[in-house]
C-alpha cells in the first residue's frame, strides 16, 4: 500500500515506524527537516520537506497514485486542507485527520465531500480520554479494548499473588467460574510472551490478555488478583483538552476534583464542568494534595502535557496514599520505565492514536485493530467473506486454520452471539473474528487469510 504520512512528530514518527516495517511504500511529509533526516536514518521510507498541504509538495509525495493519506500534522487546518486538495487534484481514495478543535468536532456538516472530504476523523484527546475512562470503569486492567460495537471486550490484567486462579492451571477456569465464558489469548511472562495452554500454569507477574463480555469482565479479573474495590472519587491533575474532557466525561459517574495551575483556565473549567470540583493550584505541591484528602482518592490521573511533571505528580499522589495514579506519558522510552513501579499505568496518546488508525491501514476486511503492549503486539477484528472454495477460513473449524505462528483465535461474533473460540467452531461467512497476535510482523499472513479469492466475485 502506498501511503503518505503528513507530520513527523510523535504521532506521525511513531506511524511511520510501524508502517515501513510491513510491506507498504511510505513517504512522510514535514517541515522540519532535523525530524526527517533522522527518521530517514532508521527507517525504509521517503522524506519529503515542505508545507504539507501545497499541492507541489503533494505531487512531490508522489499524491497521484497514493493509496492513502493520514494527516497528522500539529495544525488541524493544515491537515484539513491537505485533505481537500488530495480530494480535488488526486482523487486520493481514503483521507485521515487529525482534528483537535473541538469546534470544528462538533459541527457534522462540514466533514463530508461535498464540504471537506476528510473520509476518517481521528481526535487524540478524546481517544485517551475514552481510554481512561475504560480504565477506571474496570478496576485491575491495564489496558481495555472494545470489538464488535462493544460487545465483547480484550483485557490486559496483571496476576498478583492472591489471586484465584494465580498458580493454576488455566483449565481450570470453567471450575473457578461456571457459566462464564472467557479465552485467554496470551500470557507475558517477563515480557516474553507464551502462546496459552489448558495446561498452562497462571504465575504471579504474568500479564494475562483475554477475551470476554463485558459483564462477565470484573468477574474474570477477580480471578487474577485481589478483590479491587469500586471506584468513587478521582483526582485529574492537569485541565487541558484531556484533562477536561476526561472530568466531562467521568463526573456524571463519579466524584470528581481536578487541579489546574493557570488562574484563569482554572475559572473557565470550573464555569464548563456541572458536578466537578475544580481546584487552582501545582498538581505536584504536596500540601494541597494532603489538604484535599489525596488517601481517599481512588484514582489519581496525571494528564498535563508534561511528561516529568505528570510523573512526579503520581508519584507524590502514590506515596500520600492514592490507591491507584495513572500517568499520561508521551514519550515511548518512558512508559516501560515507569509502569509496573510506583505508577500503576503508562498511557501512551501515540498508541491509542496509531491503534484507532490501523485498521483503515489493514487489507482484507478489517473493521477494528488495536495497538498493545507498546506496539509490539497487536488484536484485530476481521470479518469473514466467501465460501469454503473462495475464503481460507469460511466453512472450517477453528482448528483447521492455517494461524501463522504466534495468532491466536479469541472469539467469533456471530450476528448478536458472542462464541468463545473452541477448536470445533465452524467459521461462517459473515462472522467477526477476534486475533490476537504476539507478533505484529505477522500481520499481512493473517490479512491474506482474510481476503477472498477472486472467484468469489
């Protein structure tokens, strides 16, 4: 696929990186010159410098056969622009882009292409801030993502001693909870990843992703740690677009203060937000954070747009005496650093951005793709086409499917039926399959498995 990043910033930088080590001709678009001489250095892609909405620059980018274009510069208008013009003068097929405003967001009307024909819509802050959102709606998880419309759900707990099933077998799952259906789909031990057995034996430290319905989630976690208990009050410091968004977003739930530094911003969040109570002050001093009784928060978030300062101010949070801080933390280099340790989660914008993008990025019919584990790894939501003689998975059980290696099948969703992936299901034409693959360099197998034969048209 030929496709063409605007932007070398993080989230553009981070995109290209993933991309160029598939099979796809990338070219990334900038203006600054230092960031393209030093992705050029490390990756198999094109730069070109310039303007990344002037139609030379484009045609530069080689625009008239593009398969793709992702706008992800630091300007909405930039990247509304370079949409317009691959529109009218290439005829580019699939248009992304990025858009922060949340006054352009709210207006519907003008993201059509008649208007602005942007084809994906794709807003950082609102994707952290649902990402945060599921996080403390599911006490234990490190990391929650949505299929099939929500439906069902892949969730990454880490065991902790204490835990039910922490030094069982993972047969024995139906006994622990019956009635309840959940797959395993991997096991990461010391970050090393193991493909799960019914045998295989639960150890404390492992991160363990299945797969389940949303009711059955909290249940399922149980089963991997102590008893978390429910979340009330949460502490956001920092009332930027995330910070405030995310209070938006939970005070209709919960118990909700937020600290902004700046006087003024801090008026205007406060004059924005119905229930949240919205505090003027340094997220990091330590007597304002004892003064409004940091031991009964239950979830301390840190999502200013400073990273040492987001990690100091759950670090403070985390020994006064908040039972869970979560940090907002944009370069990759530091999230593995810090989670796990004081800082209970790392959220990353650049990989919640580039998992919300991947599957616009993916062949065959792929309606969901999700980054995890900082990239390395990655689930997807395929949809069956064909029949038995024109598709590699319709019309055969699960256990019949040429998986590459390291895939696994989680969960088959099949109309408003949920089936956890046993050896014996039958793959119909039309159902949604869930696959969770340890190795993200094994993707394009698993999109050809996908892809039907030509016959079938």
């Amino acid at each position: 696929m030929k496709i063409i990043i605007l932007g070398a910033g993080q989230v553009g930088s981070t995109l290209a990186a993933s991309l160029a080590s598939e099979v796809n001709d990338i070219t990334i678009v900038d203006t600054n010159t230092e960031f393209l001489r030093a992705l050029q250095e490390h990756l198999d892609l094109r730069v070109i410098s310039g303007n990344a909405s002037h139609p030379d620059i484009l045609t530069q980018a080689g625009a008239e056969d593009a398969d793709m274009i992702i706008a992800v510069t630091n300007s909405d208008e930039v990247n509304m622009i370079a949409c317009q013009v691959a529109y009218t003068l290439f005829h580019t097929p699939t248009k992304i882009a990025r858009v922060r405003a949340p006054e352009y967001l709210k207006e519907d009307r003008l993201f059509h292409q008649e208007a602005l024909p942007v084809d994906v819509l794709i807003s950082p802050e609102q994707i952290v801030t649902d990402s945060i959102h599921s996080l403390i709606d599911h006490p234990g998880a490190l990391q929650v993502t949505d299929f099939a419309d929500g439906k069902v759900k892949l969730v990454a707990v880490r065991a902790y001693y204490g835990g039910p099933l922490v030094g069982h077998e993972l047969q024995t799952i139906t006994e622990h909870m019956p009635g309840i259906e959940v797959r395993v789909a991997a096991i990461f031990r010391r970050n090393r990843p193991i493909i799960p057995q019914g045998h295989t034996v639960v150890e404390a430290g492992d991160e363990v992703f299945f797969i389940a319905a949303e009711a059955h989630i909290r249940a399922v976690t149980e089963e991997l740690r102590q008893r978390e208990k429910r979340v009330r009050r949460i502490m956001i410091a920092g009332g930027g677009n995330i910070g405030t968004r995310l209070a938006r977003s939970l005070e209709k739930q919960y118990r909700v203060k937020l600290i902004e530094r700046n006087p003024e911003q801090a008026t205007r969040i406060s004059e924005s937000l119905n229930k949240t109570v919205v505090l003027q002050g340094d997220c990091a001093d330590k007597d304002l954070l004892t003064e409004e009784n940091i031991h009964s928060i239950d979830v301390f978030c840190a999502v200013t747009n400073d990273d040492q300062a987001n990690i100091l101010a759950a670090m403070l949070a985390k020994r006064l005496g908040a039972s869970k801080v979560l940090s907002l933390i944009n370069r990759a280099s530091y999230v593995e650093l810090i989670q796990g340790g004081e800082i209970d989660i790392a959220v990353s914008p650049q990989q919640l951005t580039i998992g919300s993008l991947l599957a616009h990025v993916r062949r065959g019919d792929v309606v969901k793709a999700h980054s995890l584990r900082r990239g390395a790894a990655e689930a997807i939501e395929a949809v069956a086409h064909g029949d038995q003689n024109t598709s590699a998975v319709v019309g055969r059980r699960v256990d019949q499917i040429d998986l590459p290696s390291g895939t696994t099948i989680g969960a088959i969703v099949r109309g408003e039926e949920v089936l956890m992936a046993h050896h014996d299901i039958v793959i119909m034409a039309e159902d949604h399959i869930i696959l969770f693959l340890i190795d993200r360099h094994k993707i394009s197998a698993v999109e050809k498995l996908f892809q039907v034969g030509i016959s079938f048209f």
